[in-house]
C-alpha cells in the first residue's frame, strides 16, 4: 500500500502540488480578500474558499501530468463502441 502511495505521488505530483497550493491560495483569498456581508458563498467561508482552491490548482496542475500512450494495438473505448453500432 505504501509503494503504491508513492508511485501514485511520484507520477501526479503536479496535481497534488497544485492541490495543495490551490487550498492555501484560496485560503489567503478568504482571509484578505474574503466577503463581510455573507452574501458570497464561496469568499464567505474559510472552507469553501480552500476547498474551491484546491479544486481549481488540481485543475491546473493535472494539465502538467503526462498521461500514458496507448500501445499500437489499442483503441480508444469509445471509438471502439462507436464502430459497433
């Protein structure tokens, strides 16, 4: 379970990097730029605004993941579907 952990981390660190400075990053939004009135509902609450942040820094750093190729023989799945109709 631990190898996997690592191997997992080692080949999406970018995404887990950009989750986690996404969290902090919306965290700090909240804090200085936040929303007094309440009438906001992400700026207005600490743990939507970290989590909002975490899901858009994953966003952005699963672009910078490298994704497998397929092999010569594979196909897409759903190419695969299209071509059985």
């Amino acid at each position: 379970m631990k190898e996997k952990a690592i191997i997992y981390l080692k080949k999406n660190w970018p995404a887990v990097a950009g989750i986690v400075i996404g969290m902090v990053g919306g965290y700090l939004y909240y804090f200085y730029v936040g929303c007094a009135s309440g009438g906001c509902p992400i700026q207005s609450n600490p743990w939507f605004s970290t989590l909002w942040g975490g899901a858009m820094g994953y966003l952005l750093g699963d672009m910078f993941v490298k994704k497998e190729k397929k092999k010569d023989g594979e196909e897409d799945k759903l190419s695969s579907s299209e071509n059985e109709k």
